[in-house]
C-alpha cells in the first residue's frame, strides 16, 4: 500500500479542498453552536422567559420548536451537500484523466497521467465524505436533542399555566 501524506492528499484534491474544509469549519462550528444553544442550563430558562412574555403562548412556543430545528438543519444540509462535492472533485479528476490521455494519444496512454486524474478523484470523494459522516452523526444527534428539549419546553410550560390556574382558582 502507498502511503500519501495529508499535505500530497490536499494537492491532489486541489481547489474543492477548500470548499470541503470550508464546510468542515462551518459544521464545527454549528456543532459547537449547538451544544451550548440547547444546553438545557441555557435553552429552558430563555425559551421560558419568552413564553412568558408573548401574548401568544402557543405561537410563540411554535417559533421556538422552529427555531431549535431550523438550526439543527444546517448540519443536515452539510451532510447532504459535502459528499456532491466530492462527487465533483471526482467527476473533475476523471475528465482531467481522460483529457490528458486523450491529448497524448501519438505518445500512448500514460499511467502517470491517468493516476494523476484517478487520485484527485479518490481524495475528494473520501474527503467528501469524511465531513459528510460526523455531520450527518451530529445531525441525528442534535434532532433528538431538540426534540427532548422541546418537549422539558411543553412540560415547563404546562405546568406554568396549571400553576398560574391555581392561583386564580385559590
């Protein structure tokens, strides 16, 4: 087996490297972003505070689920996204493969030349997808826990407005 350095890897994969680095950063950050938004801590005690506030409880407690969801779908989007630009980057590197053998037809078809192009088309593809997993792990992990804290939300909020009941009732 040969061994490939990250740095031959990035090469060979050229200019999408970046697109898909680009997503990586941004799903971290999503990540990141999320773990501390839907901390129950921080999540329950806003989500609450506004409740309070809006004269529409239910509305309001609806703008809320979507927004919780709505944020958790950006790692969905990473996910479904990033393994296209791989298939990019594979497309790219297989026309790049055959171009260059094509272009070199007096000379003979060169291993070289098709290697090249092959090898841009592996590493996107994998590069693609190593970004595409963890986002996509991460979404079903965040939906759930959206979902959860959704839920605490409408149990917090029952018992509000059964208490506020038994006050007026007393």
């Amino acid at each position: 087996m040969i061994d490939i350095t990250f740095g031959q890897a990035w090469e060979y994969g050229g200019p999408l490297m970046w697109v898909l680095a680009g997503f990586s950063v941004f799903g971290l950050a999503v990540v990141l972003y999320l773990w501390i938004a839907q901390a129950r801590w921080i999540f329950l005690p806003s989500a609450l505070k506004r409740l309070h506030a809006a004269k529409d409880w239910v509305a309001e407690g609806g703008r809320i689920a979507a927004r919780a969801n709505a944020a958790v779908d950006w790692l969905a989007d990473i996910a479904a996204i990033a393994p296209l630009v791989g298939l990019l980057g594979t497309v790219l590197g297989m026309f790049k493969a055959f171009g260059g053998i094509a272009s070199d037809v007096s000379a003979g078809a060169k291993p070289v030349v098709l290697a090249q192009g092959v090898s841009q088309a592996i590493v996107t593809t994998i590069f693609g997808l190593v970004v595409a997993i963890p986002a996509l792990v991460m979404y079903a992990f965040f939906r759930r826990r959206a979902a959860k804290r959704i839920a605490e939300l409408e149990e917090s909020a029952e018992d509000l407005v059964n208490g506020a009941k038994d006050e007026v009732q007393g």
